[in-house]
C-alpha cells in the first residue's frame, strides 16, 4: 500500500532581546548557573512580571512577517503544571488570542513553491534548564528561564489554497526558511545547536487518499536541520512500517536517538494535559492600533524570497546562485551592493560565492566583522576586466586586500603583479622552454595535444604567473604549430 | 501618657518639634511589645534590633538638618505576607517557616525610603486565607478588647499590634476583608484603597485580582499619611495605576455638607446583629445630622458577590501556591524520593487544610469543563456586581454599611467547618470584586463593650472623598477608645 | 456532585495528598459547589468577564537589562543546592 504522510510542525524560538519577557535580566546563552536571575525569573514569592515592549514588537514583526492575520487585542495566560525547571510552575503565555494567526510561510519543494499554512504564532516565556547529575538527581538553572519565547505552529489540516507538510525534506526546508526568516529580521539568532531554535515535528501516515488522520507521534530534542531530516524521514518510514505489519500507531513523544541514528521513545501521552488555562490577573491586556502595526510592518526589511526573486530578475543570475546569495542576509546585501556597481553581476556573483566565501569561512568570522567591502570586490573585477591582471594574480591581490585591508592596486604594485601581454618577451620565453624539453616538443608534433597544457604551465611559471594567458596560448601554437 | 499610646502623627509632631527622638519612641514601642506581646501574640517575627538600628538613623539624619519625610520615626507593623529583605516572611505557614527573602516589597522599601522603623512581621490566617488569624500555622492572635476573641483576619495580627499600641500602624492586605474586617474588631481604621493605587509587589499572593495592601491605623488622619507613603505607580506591578497619587490629608475636612450617602438594602438584612444594625443606624442619622443626604438603595446583584468570591480567589490563590514545592525555598520534604513525591509530600506538610482546601476548589473551577461553568461564569457576575456599584456611585457620593455582621467573636466557635462560605465577608468582599476604595471606622460598641466597625465605600481612585466622610464621622463623634484588655492602659 | 474518587483527581493536579480526610472533604467541597449553584441561574448571555477590576490596557517596560541578583542570592533559601544551581531528586514524569 501507498501511505502519505501529514506533518505539524512546532517551533520555538528564543527572541534576542536585551532583556528577559517579564523581568530585566540579560538574555544570553549558557554562562555560570542562575547568575542571570532575579525575583521575578526565579518565581519568589511576593514578584510580579512586567511584559518587555521589544519582545512584544518583535513578535508582531515576526507574525507579520508569516503573513499572519493580527489579534489587535492581547491577553496572556497562565499555563499551570509541575516541573523543576518553571519556577512558578505555570508558565506565562498566549491562549486564545496569539498575536498572529491563520498565516503562511512559502517553501520550495522539488521546484515548486508550497504555501505551507501557519495556524498561529504566540507569546510565551522558556523555562530554566536541568543538568542531569550522578544519584539521579538534577540542577536546576534559572539564566535561561523568562527567556522571551516566540511558538510558531503549522495548521494541519491546510485550508484550501494552502498546503501541509509532506516529507522530510519538506520538513527541513519548512524549519530552514523559517530560520531565515526570522534572521532577516533581526529578531532572533536561530541557534539550533545552542537551543535558541527548538523544532517539534508531529508525524502521522495514513493511507494514499485517504482523508482520515492517523495517530501522530511528536519529536523533541532535534538539534539541526539535518537531524530534522533524519528523524522525520525514519518517524515516517516507521509508522508505515509498523501499520504495514498490523502495529497500532501510539500516541507518543519520542526523541531522536543520534548514536544509533532512530527515534527512541520519551515518553506515553495518555490523556490530555491539563493546563488550567486562565487569564494572567498580573498582566493587563495589549490593545495593539492600526497605526503600530502598520509602523512595525513597515520595519519589515526585504524579506528572502523577495529578495532571491529580484536578484534573478534584475541581475540574471540563476535560481541557484541567487538562492545561495541571499540564505545569509549580510551576504546578500554585500552582493547587493557590489552588483549595484559593477558592469558585470554574474561575475562579482561568482566572485563572491567562490572567493569572498572561501576567505571569510577561513578567517571563521561573519562577514560583517571582516573589513571587505563591496568597492573591494569591484576593484578587483575591474582590474580583471581590463586585462591589468589575471585571474590568478586576481585571487592573489583579493586574499592580501582581506588579510590586510591595503588597495588593489598597491598590492598590484608592490608585489609586481601585472600582467604581461608583451608579445617579444612571452616569445623569448616560449622560445626558451621548447628548447629545453625537446622531446615534449616531438610528443607533441607527433599527436600529443594534451602537452600544450604542459608548455603553458612552463611558461606561466617562467614569468611568475604574469602573462596574459590569451597570448601566451596563441605564442605556443605558432611556434608548435 | 505613654509614647505608645500616641497616633502616628502625634509622634510625627513630636519628632518634628524635637520632643522626642525617634529611638526614644522606638524604645517605648519596644517596651510595650515585650510587655503585652505574650498576652496578644501579634507578631510572628519581633525586629525590635532593626527597628532601634532605622530609629537611631532617623534621629542622625535629623541631627545632620536633613529635612524628614512626614512620617520619619513613627514605627509600623508590617502583616508577615509581605517581603521583607533579611527578615523571615513565612505567611503564617509552615512550607515558609525558614524563608528568608532576599527583596523588599515596594511597600516595604517605600516605609525605608520614609524612614519608617519596622516593629515586625505581623501573625495573620495562613496566605491571608480566614478572618479570625485561627488558621495561622504558628498560634492564634487574640484581640485586645477580649483576650478570649479574635482579633479577625486574614490581617488580625496588625490589627491587635495597633490597637495594643505594639506599633504605631500598621500594613495588612485585603482580599475580601482582610483588613477592614480585622479592624473592625479591634476598633481601629483600615483602609482597603482603590486596586492598583499600591504596588503588590513583594506581596505574597493569595488572589491577584483581588489583593491589595492598605493602613491599618488608630485614626483616619494617621491613615491619610500612611496611604501618602505606600500609594504611587511601580514599574514592577503591571496592574499598578498610573494616576498620581494625591496628598490624602488634604481630603480631611469636616464639610460635607450635601454629600450623598448610599446605604443599600442587602448590606442591612441577612444576618446582621441588631447591635451592629444600631450602631450603623445611628451612624446615618449622625451624617444626617451633619448636613449630608442619606438614601437607602437596592444593589440587586451584590449578593452574588459571595459565590463569585469563593469560585475567583482559589481559582487564582491555586495557581499561586504553585510555586511552594519544595524546590527553591521553603519547606522540602524528607519524604522526597523523586520530584513528584518531594511536590506531594511537601505541600501537603506545608500547607494547613484551608490552603489546602482553596487549592483544591481553585484546581477544580480552572479545570478543562468546569472552567465556563465556574471560573468565566464567576468573572461575569463579578461584572454585574461592578455594574451595582457604577450605578449606585453615578448617583451617590460614597457607600456606608456595616464592616462585619456581628463583632468579634471567640476563638475556637467557628473553627468546625474550615472552609465554608461566610457570611461574614458578605460586607467586604463586593469592593475587592469592584476593585472600589473601602475602609472600616469605629461607629460603636456592642452590648459587651466590643467595637462595631462602619464601612464606607467610594468609587475607584476616590479615596479623598471617603476619608474625608470618615473624618468627617470621626471628628464629630467619640468611639476611637483604646482596649481595657486585661493588663490595658488603665 | 464529585465523588471521592473526583477528589483525588483534583488533589492530584493540585500534587496534595487528601488521605483520610478524603470523605470529609468529599462532603465540604460538594456543599460548597452546591452554594455556587444560584450563579448558574443568572443569565449573563450578554455579559462580559471581568478579569481586572479596573480596566487598564499596555502596560510596559523597556528592554533595558537591570542588575540580577547574585547566584547566593538566588539560591540562598534552595533546601538543597550544589554549585551554585537547586538539586532537586529523580525527575519523573506526570500529567
């Protein structure tokens, strides 16, 4: 039988603000336990939340940016249930009105475009964290606790015009273009490896056609794209095996084991949680105007898809190429603005991808903290283009500029760089080098063709990589020839 | 006369005019708590060091020329629900019995900024849950009228400190009485102030929509200057108002001439003692007397506000209480095998059967199916009681009523049944569901020589025109006594 | 009417233990679900809850980062604490 698979998709994601959501803690990544806490964080007794504007803002921009209808009245609510690491034990979030709802986030999938359909986008506060330790026991840190916490759920089934889920690679580009997304706009850092992006993939199958839903099972602990991937594609592979052998699907949570590459179970949900939602009494409603929402939209900055197309479009590059240029938003811009300048974007496109990228990934620092400039990348083509250099010398002189910040052309200068294309002294060196390997010579008068590779390589050498290649090519074949 | 025995602002004037220093009243305090604290038992934590520590500063920062606040030197109980930094805040219960705060309430940094001298931490019904201060976990008050009694609650312990002249005022909290109540017994004046006008934070919370903190002073005018200290807008309480707060004193005047009184129906029926009755009467006839309208009226709905109270306060007190378990403070049990044991076993050695029992109705009003029929049903006669009382204040000035049913009453006759609706609070709590300003004055006393307690209420943020009608009543009538309790005055 | 079985449901969720005041209980809550029965009579159709007495919209605080407390400081009142974090026994799981 043919099984199709119906995946939800969970997101949380911890916002960069400076402060926590409801106190005035930093917000950071790991550091010495609960030395980023205070009364309010830690729940004592007596303290009471105050809700952070910022977070507030960067929540709207991000349900905005999803194309989410917006709730113009907030309320939060309380969540209650019992574990070490909610200090409060209930936890301070959204109920029945998210900030954003009925939205949707485009994807590509086998080169079409799906509209994968955003039932809401909420927020809430992360708990501490527990560090599990000999005898069983647990510490408990609080620094992360009070965190602000953005949930983003997929809506499964899709209303019509939108689309679910289907397969892990959908999967994966789901949770990839929602990191980018919310990259491009400043709000968070999307860490999946330091927690700051936790995605909770819900999986069930049911048969090709069929319109019934099978019993999910929810996966938690999944720390990178590629594990999104993996756990997906076997949580599906699983169930269909187990109903191909006449298994019934459990509703249950269940980990992605990375040592023996499969899902483990976490643990059995047999009834509903109960939550006891109610109104937080400590926290008065937000009534967000028209006119506030229309300013934090117009915050919103050139969003990736956007952005991809125009670079297509305006700049014909390939699909491809513009896909790779605008994942990061500081490289699409720095393409941006070289492209913007120079005769040939294609080019500086593949200068960038190739050169620029090798160089910054060598260095391992972002490319904002690494002093190249657009004008840069200009200088170089330029001095290319014109023939002053070639391509060789070009990687030369952009590797000096990135390590040092000097000029092209003073690096052109100092390291005697330039290209020659003087005919009389190529010919002195071509006449030079046959001499020296005859029997190359005859090699290749007797068929050889693939020695010419060999005598340009010599005469490069000779002339320290200077000649114009071009002339020293047609040099060989008349004095070969 | 003893230094003691004085209000809180005729030690201000004595500390002003240099009659007395700060650390002499501190020490006539100290004195008297160490004479009368074993018979009243009003507080659960004595800071008789600390208080003689902040007097003597206050008297150097007088020395120095420094301009004093209002109040500077004047020594107030603080009800033991409040957090206080460096001082045991156990809320009358076992799972706090050694917590030690590392953080002041507002209204505790605002007495420190206004010099004000800490006496202690006063006793009170566990979280502020009861009105008698019989379901503290450590030992009951006693009222200082009649040893045998009780002082009321939840705030019982400030009450019988300031009437016992063992401080001279006081800070209780008010949920659905639990200050105007306790002060009714005790013959002094509480003051439950507009929800939001002081900051609940560092309050211990019972139920957050309800709680509020107010004076508990020997006259109105001394509760004019405590409401002066602790009112004002607090970043850290998001339900704070941003009103400014006004100077309360110039409120008390004695003209209120053409002020219109409401005293509706259902406050003077069911259950209300005949002396009780008598005394609110006579009160109505006085402010007739002193040129104001008084009108009997109908609140149709305010008799809801009983259900709506005991559904809305453990709904809220339960997810509250969460937070006791045993991981971060307070009490842990031995019993504590993992962290579900060490929840159950914790709490339950924790908590009294009232808290317990409130948890438990709350955990049931907010659960999945009851919650429309219980919690969201309650919420909106809650805004029908509201209703009552915007009509009522479009038309009148203030409320009067009796504070309590009856006085008080001794200790141990009404323990049975822990937990069961009382008709007690029926007075009280509708201004806490309204969130409305609302104190209790001495009015008289009952056959057996106990005081009867006058309820006035007003309208949110009209704090001035109910102190000044308490004023007025105040100044033209002579119940302020002091207690004859056993080993009083006289 | 609950039953004593609904008691320990609720005890559950609320992590108490009723024991053998169970009954009594049993009987104290249902008389006082019984006094809460006059609400359920009221028609409020057209009546909106009150979740704060006085009716108060956006209220802020800036994202500006205020001094923590210190890591004693924070776990000064933990029954039991190491390095600086609470310890708290075997985690388990209940819903």
């Amino acid at each position: 039988m043919k099984y199709d698979a119906v995946i939800g998709m969970e997101v949380h994601v911890e916002l960069s603000t400076r402060s926590k959501m409801f106190c005035g803690c930093r917000v950071d990544f790991g550091g010495e336990p609960n030395t980023r806490c205070c009364p309010v964080c830690t729940g004592m007794p007596g303290s009471l939340p105050s809700v952070n504007r910022r977070a507030v803002e960067f929540m709207l921009k991000a349900a905005l940016a999803l194309n989410c209808k917006i709730n113009y009245e907030n309320y939060f609510h309380r969540k209650n249930y019992y574990y070490p690491d909610l200090p409060k034990n209930f936890q301070t979030s959204q109920y029945d009105s998210p900030i954003g709802y009925n939205g949707y986030l485009e994807i590509n999938s086998g080169g079409k475009t799906k509209k994968i359909a955003i039932l809401r986008v909420h927020m809430e506060e992360d708990t501490g964290k527990l560090l599990h330790v000999e005898g069983g026991k647990s510490l408990v840190d609080y620094n992360r606790s009070g965190t602000p916490l953005m949930e983003i759920v997929t809506r499964v089934p899709a209303p019509e015009g939108y689309d679910i889920i289907e397969n892990a690679e959908e999967a994966r580009e789901y949770v990839q273009r929602l990191r980018q997304l919310l990259v491009y706009l400043k709000i968070s850092d999307c860490r999946m490896e330091e927690g700051s992006m936790r995605c909770e993939p819900n999986i069930s199958v049911r048969p090709a056609g069929s319109d019934r839903l099978g019993t999910k099972t929810e996966l938690k602990n999944l720390n990178s794209f590629r594990v999104v991937h993996l756990a997906t594609d076997y949580e599906i592979k699983r169930q269909i095996a187990c109903l191909e052998e006449g298994e019934k699907i459990v509703q249950e949570t269940r980990r992605w084991d990375d040592a023996r590459d499969e899902t483990t179970i976490m643990r059995t949900k047999e009834s509903a949680q109960e939550y006891r939602y109610f109104p937080e009494p400590d926290l008065v409603p937000i009534r967000l105007s028209e006119e506030y929402v229309e300013e934090v939209r117009s915050q919103i900055p050139e969003l990736p898809i956007p952005k991809r197309d125009r670079f297509v479009k305006d700049y014909s590059l390939p699909l491809t190429d513009a896909e790779v240029l605008v994942d990061d938003p500081s490289l699409a811009d720095f393409f941006d603005r070289t492209a913007a300048m120079v005769k040939n974007p294609k080019a500086a496109a593949n200068w960038i991808m190739t050169e620029l990228l090798k160089l910054v990934n060598e260095s391992g620092r972002p490319l904002a903290e690494c002093g190249i400039k657009p004008e840069d990348v200009k200088a170089v083509l330029e001095l290319m283009d014109s023939g002053k250099i070639n391509r060789n010398a070009a990687k030369q002189v952009f590797a000096e500029m990135f390590a040092t910040g000097k000029a092209a052309e003073a690096i052109v200068k100092e390291k005697g760089l330039e290209q020659v294309s003087d005919t009389s002294s190529i010919e002195e060196c071509v006449d030079r080098i046959l001499a020296a390997n005859p029997k190359e010579v005859q090699r290749f008068r007797d068929g050889e063709a693939k020695l010419m590779g060999f005598f340009t390589g010599q005469v490069m050498r000779e002339m320290k990589g200077k000649a114009n290649p071009a002339v020293v090519g047609k040099i060989l074949k008349e004095k070969l020839g | 006369m003893e230094l003691y025995e004085l209000t809180a602002h005729e030690l201000a004037e004595l500390i002003r005019t240099r009659k007395a220093s700060a650390a002499e009243i501190a020490r006539s305090f100290a004195g008297r708590i160490a004479e009368k604290e074993d018979a009243v038992k009003a507080y659960i934590t004595v800071t008789e060091d600390k208080m003689l520590q902040a007097a003597e500063e206050t008297d150097r920062l007088a020395a120095a020329g420094e301009l004093l606040p209002p109040l500077a030197g004047v020594p107030c109980a603080v009800k033991d629900n409040m957090s206080t930094a460096g001082v045991r805040t156990t809320a009358a219960s076992r799972i706090l019995e050694n917590y030690v705060p590392v953080y002041n309430a507002t209204a505790v940094e605002k007495l420190e900024e206004n010099l004000i001298p800490m006496t202690g931490k006063a006793n009170l019904d566990e979280f502020a849950m009861g009105s008698s201060c019989e379901n503290s976990a450590f030992f009951p008050t006693r009222n200082p009228w009649d040893l045998s009694r009780v002082p009321g609650g939840s705030s019982g312990g400030s009450a019988a400190a300031v009437a016992a002249d063992e401080c001279a005022f006081a800070l209780g909290s008010d949920t659905g009485g639990s200050i105007r109540q306790p002060a009714s017994f005790c013959g002094i004046v509480g003051v439950k102030p507009t929800y939001g006008r002081v900051s609940r934070y560092g309050l211990l919370a019972f139920a957050s929509s309800l709680d509020q903190i107010g004076p508990m002073t020997k006259d109105v005018e001394d509760a004019a200057l405590a409401l002066n200290v602790i009112c004002g807008r607090d970043v850290m309480d998001s339900t704070s108002l941003s009103a400014e707060a006004p100077d309360f004193t110039k409120a008390l005047t004695t003209e209120i001439k053409g002020m219109k009184i409401a005293v509706p129906r259902e406050f003077m029926e069911k259950g209300i003692a005949e002396d009780t009755k008598g005394a609110v009467l006579a009160a109505m006839k006085h402010y007739e007397e002193l040129g104001a309208v008084v009108e009997y009226v109908s609140m149709p709905n305010v008799g809801y506000g009983l259900p709506v109270y005991y559904i809305i306060a453990p709904a809220e007190c339960s997810s509250n209480l969460a937070r006791y378990d045993g991981v971060k403070y307070g009490h842990r049990s031995p019993l504590s095998r993992d962290t579900f044991s060490m929840y159950k076993k914790s709490r339950t050695e924790g908590f009294g059967p009232e808290v317990k029992q409130r948890i438990m109705i709350g955990t049931y009003a907010l659960s999945a199916g009851y919650y429309d029929a219980y919690y969201l049903k309650a919420q909106k006669v809650r805004t029908l009681v509201k209703n009552d009382f915007e009509k009522i204040f479009s038309e009148y000035d203030v409320i009067i009523s009796p504070t309590a049913p009856d006085t008080a009453f001794g200790i141990g006759e009404q323990t049975d049944d822990p937990y069961t609706m009382k008709l007690a609070d029926i007075c009280t709590i509708p201004a806490n569901l309204a969130g409305i300003p609302a104190m209790s004055l001495p009015c008289g006393f009952d056959g057996k020589g106990l005081p009867i307690g006058l309820q006035i209420m007003a309208p949110a943020l009209g704090e001035e025109v109910m102190l000044r009608a308490a004023y007025a009543f105040e100044q033209t009538s002579d119940f302020r006594k002091k207690p004859a309790f056993p080993g009083g005055n006289k | 009417m609950l039953t004593k079985q609904d008691i320990e449901a609720i005890a559950h969720l609320s992590r108490l233990e009723v024991g053998e005041d169970a009954e009594k209980l049993t009987e104290q809550i249902n008389k006082l679900l019984d006094d809460f029965a006059s609400l359920q009579a009221i028609d409020t159709s057209e009546i909106k809850p009150t979740s704060h007495a006085v009716p108060m919209y956006n209220v802020f605080r800036e994202d500006e980062v205020r001094p923590s407390l210190s890591p004693e400081d924070v776990i000064k009142n933990g029954p039991d604490t190491m390095d600086d974090a609470f310890v708290v026994p075997r985690i388990v799981d209940t819903d």
